[in-house]
C-alpha cells in the first residue's frame, strides 16, 4: 500500500529542512526524502553565518530576523550548536570607513541595529583584527554562527523524534506525477502537497519549470584552518570592507561607488573572481576563510589555484590568525535568483519549487519556509 502524507519535501538541504520544520510544526504529516545518504551540497559549503546584516532594511531583512529566530529555537530544542557572536565589519581604507558610517547613519531610527566602533573599541571586541591601518569597524548584535556540516546531518533526526517526520535518506526521486512521488527502486508515496528543495537539480523532476526560472549559477572557493590553539577565538564573525560590494544592505550608501572604483583600478583580480574576504569560527576551534564568486559560462569544473592564493593574500592583509595552516579546501555550486531572495513557485497544481536561496541559504530558509507555511495554511507554527 502506498503511504499517504500530508506533505513531501525533496531535499533535505536548509531550505528542505526548514520547509520539513515548518509545515511538521503546523500539525502537518511530512515525509523528507533526500537522494544522499547525507545532503552534501551547497547547503554544507558555507560559512555557516546566519547573517541578517546583509539583508536591508524592510520585508528581507525582517524575514532573516525570523530565520535568526527560528535558528535559535532549532538549537535550543536539538542541541545543535548555534553560537550568537554578532559581526564586525572592518575598515581598514577611508571609503571603507565612509559606507559604514553611512549606513549606521541611514539606520539610526531603523529596524537595524548598527554602531560604529574605533579601532582600539574594535580590538577589545577581536583579536583577529589586523592593527595596521585599521580605521574602526562597525558592529551589529544580530548575526550567529552555525556549523553547516553537522546541523544539516543533525537536524533530520531531531525532526525525526520530535515530530514524527518521516525521512528517507539515499532515496532519489525520479518522476512526480499526480501527487505521487516515485522513487528509482520502485517505492512511491502520495502527498496532498509537494515541496521540491532540491537546488538546482530540479529540473530533473520539473525541467518546465526549471526552463522558465531566471536562475544564475555560482561557485565559490573556500578554506578552513586547523582547530586554532589554546581555545583562541576570533570573536565575532568578521568582515572586511571588500564585503561592502556584495551585500544589498549597503547598496544605497553614497560612497560605494568610489570604493567599488578604487577596486577595480586597484586590484582587478578581485572583481574578475568576486572575491571578498570573511572569517567565521565553529565550536571545534576551525576558522572558515573565503570566497569568491564566479557566475554561468565563467564556471570551470576546475578549482583554480590562483583564487585561494587571492582569497588567502587578501584575509592576511586585514585578519591576525595564530596559525594560517589550511586543513579543508573545497568548492561550492548554488543557484542564485537575480531579483528575489529565492524562487518560489507552484510549478503543478500543489507541487511547489522553493530552491536558490543564493549565498543567504542560512541566513534566510527558516525566515522564507515560515512565510510560506504562514500562507499555505494561515497559521503560525506551533514550536
């Protein structure tokens, strides 16, 4: 006899693993099935930054304060480390300086809760900082740290017991058809509602669909450190002012465009691979390092050598690390919708595609799975 469910998520990456929460969480009987033993993906490829400071002001920003919120829940109940560190940008050059001031100025009376603070006030929050040359930084509260690898291996089994969803790992669904999933051994279970979270594969099972999305495809280059010594901490999660070109939140400020010109003329290297450099800690002592950007026809199934000399020149400039010793290099593939903070459509009557969260995978699943659910059934979940 075929199993009936409620729900069916395809995926159990972030954005299937919030979506399996949020509708369990409304009551709903749901089934997770994931084709790898364990998701491997772009979703354990990050830095495991929960970043709501990336996002701005208004309708994203307050969705990745809900996933910020949800994230905290997750770990309180599950025991899955999620450590509240808050950021520093740094600024180690004037027009760096220049849009962080600017955009704690624009949000004085906001939802966002910025502050600048001196080099000296910044040294006493990190000692990962390099003191040369550094102008101050700014500081927000909001942003957590998580560890991607063992969260996405952890939280289907919490999910599992605490609401009885059922999961079923190496299971590759080849064909929806009619509310019914079928799998490549010949299993298949029914669902009043389908939830495809599979990135980019997708189109395996819903090629229309995927034929008509806007998505861009992005690699990245990243790194990790051995476990730094004698419990040595960076402290917050730190950013350099070469972030100030990637991240929405500080788009409108005035003096970006003369930092984003000093780059180019200065080092063009970086705007060729969009490299812009970030450190994180997880709870083993590891510092995660990167990354770069390179889009579509640019992607090479080969990981250049150039961009981690790049990415390491540019972090030595503006980070102090007791050991530099590289332990983890890898890459990460993701999909990335241009306008939206993910594509979500109804691609089949009841069967919805919610994949490409871009690089805010972390910082925005929880938020968007929520709003979802909040919509599908008109109630909020019952955590």
């Amino acid at each position: 006899m075929t199993k009936k469910y409620d729900v069916a998520v395809v995926g159990a990456g972030i954005v299937g693993l919030a979506h399996a929460w949020m509708a369990a969480a409304r009551g709903k009987k749901v089934l997770l099935v994931e084709r790898s033993a364990v998701a491997s993906g772009a979703s354990i490829r990050n830095f495991g930054m929960v970043w709501p400071i990336g996002q701005p002001a208004g309708e994203l920003h307050r969705v990745a304060m809900r996933s910020r919120e949800l994230w905290l829940e997750l770990a309180k109940q599950s025991g899955v480390w999620a450590n509240a560190c808050g950021s520093l940008h740094l600024a180690h050059r004037p027009d760096e300086l220049a849009v962080l001031e600017e955009l704690v100025a624009q949000n004085q009376n906001g939802d966002i809760n910025v502050q600048m603070l001196t080099a000296a006030e910044t040294l006493r929050r990190t000692p990962a900082a390099k003191p040369d040359g550094l102008l101050g930084s700014m500081w927000s509260d909001t942003e957590l740290c998580v560890n991607p690898p063992r969260a996405i291996a952890a939280i289907p089994s919490w999910l599992s017991s605490r609401y009885g969803v059922d999961c079923e790992f190496a299971t590759t669904v080849c064909e929806l058809a009619d509310g019914t999933l079928h799998s490549s051994d010949a299993r298949q279970w029914q669902a009043d509602r389908v939830v495809v979270c599979s990135g980019i594969d997708f189109q395996t099972l819903l090629p229309e669909a995927f034929a008509q999305s806007p998505l861009k495809i992005c690699k990245l280059h990243m790194m990790r450190t051995a476990a730094q010594a004698d419990a040595w901490r960076i402290g917050p999660h730190l950013a350099s002012g070469l972030t100030l070109r990637h991240y929405s939140s500080f788009a409108d400020c005035p003096s970006l465009a003369a930092l984003q010109q000093r780059v180019r003329e200065e080092t063009p290297e970086l705007d060729r691979f969009g490299i812009h450099v970030m450190a994180s800690q997880n709870e083993l002592g590891q510092v995660v390092l990167g990354d770069s950007h390179e889009y579509d026809d640019d992607i090479s199934p080969f990981d250049r050598s150039e961009i981690d000399a790049l990415i390491l020149r540019e972090l030595q400039r503006q980070f102090v690390l007791p050991d530099w010793k590289i332990e983890a290099r890898w890459h990460g593939i993701y999909a990335k919708h241009p306008d939206r903070e993910m594509l979500e459509i109804e691609a089949r009557d009841r069967v919805h595609v919610c994949v490409a969260p871009g690089g805010a995978g972390m910082t925005m699943s929880l938020g968007v799975a929520d709003r979802f659910w909040n919509q599908i059934t008109g109630q909020a979940a019952s955590l």
